[in-house]
C-alpha cells in the first residue's frame, strides 16, 4: 500500500472527428453532383427488346412516342409540326446533336419514321432509338 500516492484517473487521448466527417461529406456531395445521371423522356414507355443494342452515353435530345402515338419531349406533349420547329431551334444553336427516340413498342412505325425523318431533313446525322436489352442474353 502505498501511501501519498492518489491514482487520478487518467486522461485518455482522443481523436477529433469533426474535421473527417466534414471531408466525407464533402466528398459525397461532389461525388453526387459530378456523377452521371441516367437521362429519361419523363414518359412511361415500354421499350422494344434487342438483342443486339449499344449503349448510347452522350444525348443531346429525347422524343418520347408513347403508345397512343403521341409525342413527349422533357414530358410536354407535342405534335409533328411543333417538332419540327423544336428540332430546328435546338440545330440553330450552332453544334450538332444527337436524338434519341423512345418510342412504345406499340407506337406505330409510322410515327418513329415521321420522326427520323424531320430530323433528318433538319440535318440531323446522329439518331439512336432506345431499346431495352433482352434479358438472359449479354
């Protein structure tokens, strides 16, 4: 025993973890915002399936045709004519661009043909149609 001697009870040393979690929050916000974003019509369509089908990245455009034939473009209606002078307000901006079309596979063939070609006529050289990958099959 040992008399004299009080044992006081010991600081531990610690780490501070404020400044960590502000970094990690950091991170995930630039992760979020500079991360890619898959980018829809903003209309339910059912895609046609393909087999065969590449990935198309960069869009510049998206014409969705549902199944009534109708026509979406960022989830607003539009006909042929309005299209028309959609398509080339978007080419007058001065760089070429890339149109997408999703059209319903019970939208008729007609519809997506009227499509392509406005933008052909229009000038348009890059034009993809959306399809969905069959599954069981890569």
């Amino acid at each position: 025993m040992r008399i004299g001697s009080q044992r006081k009870a010991s600081d531990e040393a610690t780490v501070d973890l404020t400044s960590m979690l502000d970094i990690v929050f950091i991170l995930l916000i630039f992760f979020i915002v500079t991360s890619s974003f898959v980018r829809e019509a903003g209309v339910d369509i059912s895609r046609p399936e393909a087999s065969h089908s590449n990935a198309q990245q960069d869009t510049d455009f998206i014409v969705a045709i549902d199944a009534s034939n109708d026509l979406y473009i960022d989830g607003v209606s539009f006909d042929i004519a309005s299209l028309h002078r959609i398509l080339a307000n978007e080419i007058g901006q001065g760089d070429a661009i890339t149109l997408l079309v999703q059209a319903d596979k019970n939208s008729a063939t007609g519809t997506v043909i009227k499509v392509m070609d406005i933008a052909k006529g229009l000038g348009i050289e890059h034009i993809a149609i959306a399809t969905q990958t069959v599954q069981g099959q890569d």
